[in-house]
C-alpha cells in the first residue's frame, strides 16, 4: 500500500473511502448515489478523479455493473473498519448522552414482514422514537457484509455461519383452502385432484416445494407463485389449495386447515447481523424487542 500512497496527488481521505465503500456496496453508479444521497454524475466523476489522484484502476466496468479491483476491496476492508469505529462511537454518545438514534436497515421476506414484523414494529418506534428504519421484502439474502441491511429475519434452519444472531422461534406451515373453493366439491376431492397454488421455480428448494414434490409426486400446480404471501392471498380468495405458515391463515376467518402442521415443513426463524454491528444499541434493542414480543404459534 505505501507506494501507492506515494503516488497520490492528495492524501486519501475519509470522503474517499466512504465514496468507494458506497460503490463497493451499490455495485453500480446509481447504486452508490443513492447510499451518499448525491447524482450518478457526482459519483462518476469522483471515482475517476480518484483512480487518477491513485494511478490504479480501482473498478472494472462490465454488464454487470461496477466489479471492484483487488485494491478496492482492500480499502473498502478499512473503510468498514472506520465505519464500524464510528458507529461505536455514536452509539456510545447516544447511551451517554440521550435516547437510541440513527437508521435500522432491516431485510426480510415479504411474507414475514407482512404476517410478522408490520404488526409489531410500531410499537418498536413508537417506544424508539429517534430510531428510523428502512425495510427491504425480498427472498434474497442480502450481504450484511456489505452493509446492503444491519439486520436480517430470516426463515431457515442452518443460518451462516459468519453472521451472528438469535433464534426467533419455529414457523410451522400446514395446507390450507378457502371454504369458497372447497364450497365447489359435493364431496371433498383428495389433495391430488385439487387446484394447487405453489411456488414457482425461483424458490425450488422452499421446504414446502419439497414436501410436495415427495408426498404429491403427481400433482403438477394449476397456479405458480414467487412468495409465500401470494400463495396465501390466492387460497384466501378461492382459487385452490396451497401450503402457508399458522401465523398467515391459522385465524384467517373463510379459510380451513386441510392438513398439518406438517413437521417436514418446520423451519426456524433467525435474526441475523454482521458480528462488526450486533454490539450497536439499535440492533441490540431490536433483537430484545422481537425475543419479548414475536409470536410465531
């Protein structure tokens, strides 16, 4: 590093290394804007001024956005160590000196959001007033690495083994159908010859999509959705069967528990930070919050 160092026209600064943490992170020049609240163009032309002030190529530039360099994540390794420090010391100042503060960056589901967090998290800030948050539904596991969230909820039964976290407590699913559609049969069909809703191929190792696969062989579903909560929404309103979690349709006045809950379905759910951030006031108090306050049953 020291000679590169020494060909740099003016010292590397903070503002440097937050510039190039950002892109590391957005993977593109939108991307970053939208972390440092500036315009594509500003970033542009930072990045560029940069690898020339270094004479090091810092980005490479493909279809696939902007791919950092061997020495960009190198530097963006420190600038998340100075990132980590700083959130130290805020969060030491605000113990010190008043209420929890700053922005909670949490990922999940859009089914465990929706069926989960949505009803409880306003409590949360209403006890917590000076804690903003920003929700990010997606079925994807985001970096925290990366800081693309501070935490992630997340249904699964082996969390990875770089994150740190608490155990929320096991979801159960089971098969349900709304007395409309089951209002269609004399007689009530096996669930073979029924109209199954499921996911589709985006989400073929769900414990649901195997569970199917082993127990219905035959059934191929009549209607494919991408997230649990779209299956719950289309048995809620008739249009066939499909398997969900209790905490989704369990209540759900009009809908009937065909069967379940199913143990080979079971899954646990996790909440999940990077190990740099799980000591912050804002995660710890949200982890205590969801352990007191989550029911899954």
């Amino acid at each position: 590093m020291k000679p590169i160092y020494a060909k740099m026209q003016t010292p590397l600064s903070h503002a440097d290394l937050e510039l190039l943490l950002a892109l590391v992170r957005g993977r593109s020049l939108g991307g970053a804007a939208e972390r440092l609240k500036v315009d594509t163009s500003t970033v542009f032309r930072s990045i560029k001024r940069l690898e020339k002030d270094l004479g090091e190529l810092l980005f490479d530039r493909s279809r696939n956005g902007y791919l950092p360099t061997e020495l960009a994540r190198e530097l963006a390794a420190y600038a998340e160590r100075i990132e980590s420090q700083l959130n130290e010391a805020r969060d030491a100042a605000s113990k010190s000196g008043g209420a929890p503060s700053g922005v909670l960056r949490i990922t999940t589901t859009d089914t465990v959001l929706n069926g989960l967090l949505l009803p409880l998290l306003s409590r949360f800030t209403a006890d917590y007033p000076g804690i903003d948050l920003e929700l990010i539904a997606t079925n994807t596991l985001a970096n925290l690495s990366q800081r693309d969230a501070d935490v992630a909820i997340r249904a699964t039964r082996k969390p990875p083994e770089h994150l740190v976290g608490s155990r929320l407590g096991t979801m159960q699913s089971a098969i349900f159908a709304s007395e409309s559609y089951l209002q269609r049969f004399d007689e009530l069909p096996p669930l073979e010859r029924m109209d199954w809703i499921a996911l589709d191929e985006t989400l073929a190792e769900h414990p649901s999509v195997k569970w199917r696969r082993q127990r219905l062989p035959r059934v191929v579903p009549r209607y494919r959705c991408n997230s649990v909560l779209s299956i719950a929404g289309s048995v809620v309103w008739g249009m066939g069967v499909g398997v969900a979690p209790l905490f989704l349709l369990k209540d759900k006045p009009g809908v009937r528990m065909l069967e379940g809950p199913v143990p080979e379905m079971e899954t646990d759910l996790w909440m999940l930070a990077h190990p740099d951030i799980r000591h912050l006031q804002r995660v710890k108090l949200l982890f205590d919050f969801l352990k007191d306050n989550l029911v899954l049953s």
